[in-house]
C-alpha cells in the first residue's frame, strides 16, 4: 500500500511540473504576441507621423505658392 502511496505523490508531482511547464509555454506564447503588438503599433505610430510630417510639407508649400501669386 505504502508504493501505491508513494506512486501517487510522484505521480501528483510530475502532473504538477507537466502543467506549470504547459502554463509558462503558453505565457511566453502570450507575452511574444503582445510584443509583436506592441512593435506593429510603434510602426503604425511611426509611418502615421511621416506622412502627417509630408502633408505639413506639403500644405506649407502650397500655401507659400499661392501667397506669391497674390503678391
């Protein structure tokens, strides 16, 4: 009886260490996905604020022509 006792404990244990490890793969999995998020929203950013940088260009250009040819 004293074995299936022990069997049982070991097998609690590695039950245990099986979950804890098929819980960390899944929070890596997570955390890479909210990185790759992070990082697409960062270029989203970034490629948002170059084309609001070439419209300013842009507009100011503009402006400037059509103030010379009133004066």
């Amino acid at each position: 009886m004293a074995i299936l006792t022990a069997l049982g404990r070991g097998g609690a244990v590695v039950a245990l260490i099986l979950l804890i490890v098929a819980l960390l793969k899944q929070l890596i999995t997570m955390v890479g996905f909210l990185l790759a998020l992070v990082k697409f929203a960062i270029i989203i950013v970034f490629v948002a604020l170059i084309v609001m940088i070439a419209l300013a260009i842009f507009r100011d250009r503009s402006r400037r022509k059509h103030d010379a040819e009133e004066t």
